[in-house]
C-alpha cells in the first residue's frame, strides 16, 4: 500500500519518502489517509485522499472552489496573526502546479497538510460542543465574508434549492413507482400545505434581503477539528461541498440536527422535540464567531433558515422513500419514511415556537 500511495504523492510538490500510513477519520464517501513522510531526517504529516468520483461528478471544479476558499482563508489568518497552518486547511499543489492530481486509472487524489495536535468528535457530548461549533461556523462565515461567492462553482446543482426539493417531491409522489403512496398521503399534504413557504429563502434572496454568501453546506460537529490543549475549535474542515449558498442554511442545518430531543430516525415522534434551548446555545455562538458578518436580512431569517433545511430534508427523505430508497442508506424497511414523519414533526414544533426563536435571534443580535 505505501508503495502505490508513494506513486501518488511523487506527483505533488513535496519531496521525502512515506515512512507510515493508516485509514484516517469516520467519512464514508472519500478514501482518505493519514501519512508520515521523511524528508532529509524531518516528518511531517499530511492527509492523502482519493476524491469518490460517484459523489462528487466534476473534481477539478470541486477542487478549484477548495483551493480559492483555502487561499482567501489563509490570507485572512496571517493579517489577523493566526497560524495559518492550524486554522484553515493547506492542500498541497501538484508538479505541474494543479490542485488535484488524476493517477493513471484516472482516479483524482489531493494532498493537504495534517493539521497538529487537533481533534474531532462524531457526537455532541455536552451543550458547550455545540456553542463552539456554532462559534466556529459563524467565524467560518466572518472570515469569507468578503469572498466573492458567485465565482464558485455549483458542484452539486440546486443543492439546498427548496422549491426544486419540492417539485422532485411531487415528481415522485407523481411517479409513486414502488406503490407506497397510499400510506404517505398524510405527509405529502404535509409538504403540499407548505409550497408556498418552500419559496420564502429564494424570494428573500431575489428581492436583495438574502444575499449570496459562502456555505459549508455540511455543518455537522465532527467537521470541526478542536484544538487538544484548549478544547477550543480549530478550524472548519471536510470542504468538498462548498458552494454558494445562503448563511441561514448552514445554521439551519444545525440546528435541525443539533437541537432536537431525538435520533434522526427516531419512529416514536412523541420523542421527537424541538429543543429551544439548545436553538439559543446555537444561535448565541453563530451570532458571536459572526462577529458582525451578517446582514440584517441575514439576522431576520435564521429562524426560517431552521425551519426550511428541516422541512427540506423531511421531503429528500420522503421523496427516497417513494422512490425506492434509492439515495440515502438504509438499514432496516421504513426508515427513510421514519425520517421523514421526524423532520416534519421538528417542522410542527419549531413553527408553533417560531416567535420565541425570533426573539432569541433578536436578543443576541442587540449584544
């Protein structure tokens, strides 16, 4: 193995030999490494990956978004006297100065430095976790504010574009191929009665409320790395879906994951809760790593933004429901349908609490 990931690396601007290498991290989609190269008697650590080309379609535009966002990222940390080489990624480029390296069966690989003394965590094991990502989501926000987001490309297209997540829906609720419309009637008309509100983000967007901003678009705990001295967050990593986007989805997402009283696939809904408190965590620390980065328009809309990426996922799971659960992976019968019914049951509970999370927006946002 470390021969042919030698193979590799020769084709990236560092010299030395790999002396260790290991499987490294929980991801599922990319073949990803950890190696110890020797250089004139120095190590130093990277992280090899070979990028899921089933996932990801167009590597070269994946990796063209990752490089300039880790470029603009990096500047920013040196004027602010950070370490840049701690609190951003730092992809290493190809011998003939490209971001990611095509091997000879056509497999595409990128080299990024190995950020030291770091940590990550796959769960939320106290409610201060869940603050420090938050700060560190809102910084990531603060630090590209000035990025201009439109020259990104849009590696997934339409990724968290709500009103197309509903017309697939509906696309296959149309189609009903597998025969199980009769027992989602009731969740489908869950989604009909909210068509209209499925268009608020990209109305907001089209009437200059919403501006176009930078997205993580995967804004799960474990992609953060954590500093092991302090405890403190690090910097944002796993930047393969970086696109343009909307702020408000990136909290969002959080939040529908982050503060609720159940497991996403929970079937016992009356387990399933909207826990506000945890929202007023999450929100204080977005709003302070924000440090002022965010519009008013962008203020105004957090509370949506919770409610549209929640009413969003619970259609992607009912449409891969209806459609055979072809998309998202499932381990026993009904779970996509259990995931769905959970979504839109945190949907009815942050709606009824919708006030109260404008207020708490709104008391954070005056500090």
């Amino acid at each position: 193995m470390i021969k042919e990931l030698q193979n590799v690396l020769d084709g990236f601007q560092i010299d030395g030999q790999i002396i260790f290498a290991e499987h490294y991290g929980s991801g599922h989609i990319n073949d990803t490494r950890r190696v110890i190269v020797k250089n004139e008697g120095k190590t130093r650590e990277y992280i090899l990956q070979k990028i899921n080309k089933k996932v990801f379609k167009n590597p070269v535009e994946l990796m063209e978004n990752y490089a300039a966002v880790t470029s603009f990222l990096r500047e920013g940390i040196i004027a602010r006297g950070g370490d840049p080489d701690r609190e951003t990624l730092n992809p290493i480029k190809t011998r003939d100065g490209k971001n990611c390296l095509m091997d000879e069966e056509g497999e595409y690989w990128r080299l990024v430095l190995f950020v030291t003394d770091s940590v990550s965590y796959d769960k939320v094991e106290r409610p201060e976790q869940f603050y420090d990502s938050a700060v560190a989501f809102g910084n990531f926000q603060y630090l590209l504010r000035n990025f201009p987001a439109h020259t990104l490309n849009e590696t997934i297209v339409n990724f968290h574009n709500t009103p197309d997540r509903y017309r697939q829906l509906m696309d296959a609720v149309k189609a009903d191929k597998y025969g199980r419309l009769s027992e989602v009637e009731a969740d489908v008309e869950f989604a009909r009665a909210r068509e209209e509100f499925a268009k608020t983000l990209e109305i907001a967007h089209a009437e200059g409320k919403l501006p176009l901003k930078v997205t993580h678009n995967d804004t799960k705990l474990n992609n953060i790395l954590f500093d092991k001295a302090s405890g403190k967050p690090l910097c944002v990593i796993d930047l393969d879906t970086i696109m343009p986007g909307y702020s408000v989805n990136d909290f969002g997402d959080s939040i529908r994951f982050g503060a609720t009283t159940a497991l996403e696939d929970e079937s016992d809904l009356s387990k399933v809760n909207f826990d506000i408190s945890l929202y007023e965590l999450y929100v204080k620390g977005f709003i302070e790593g924000a440090n002022g980065g965010l519009t008013d328009g962008e203020l105004d809309l957090l509370p949506i933004g919770a409610i549209m990426m929640t009413f969003e996922c619970g259609m992607r799971f009912l449409t891969d429901y209806l459609s055979g659960d072809t998309y998202f992976r499932t381990s026993r019968p009904g779970q996509n349908l259990d995931r769905a019914r959970n979504q839109f049951k945190l949907v009815s509970d942050m709606e009824k609490k919708l006030p109260e999370m404008r207020e708490i927006v709104k008391k954070y946002s005056q500090i």
